[in-house]
C-alpha cells in the first residue's frame, strides 16, 4: 500500500487479489474522515 500526496490531492494505492491496485485520488479532508473510520474499525 501506498499514499504519495502529488498537488493539492492524495493518491492512494492499493494492492487487491488478483495483482492489482485499486487507485484512489482523496483530498486532505477525505484522507482525514478515512483515517478516522478506519481506526475505528481497528480499534
């Protein structure tokens, strides 16, 4: 996994079954609301 932040937007990039990465482009907030989720589910 990995998340390089490239202008004003995070890319995230994430390796799924198969071989393949699911991209995703987030902005600072949604990075932020996705760190918090995801902590609460691993908590």
């Amino acid at each position: 996994m990995e998340a390089v932040k490239e202008g004003r937007h995070i890319i995230m990039r994430v390796p799924i079954e198969g071989g393949g990465r699911l991209v995703v482009q987030l902005n600072a907030e949604e990075a932020k609301e996705l760190g918090a989720v995801l902590n609460a589910v691993v908590s």
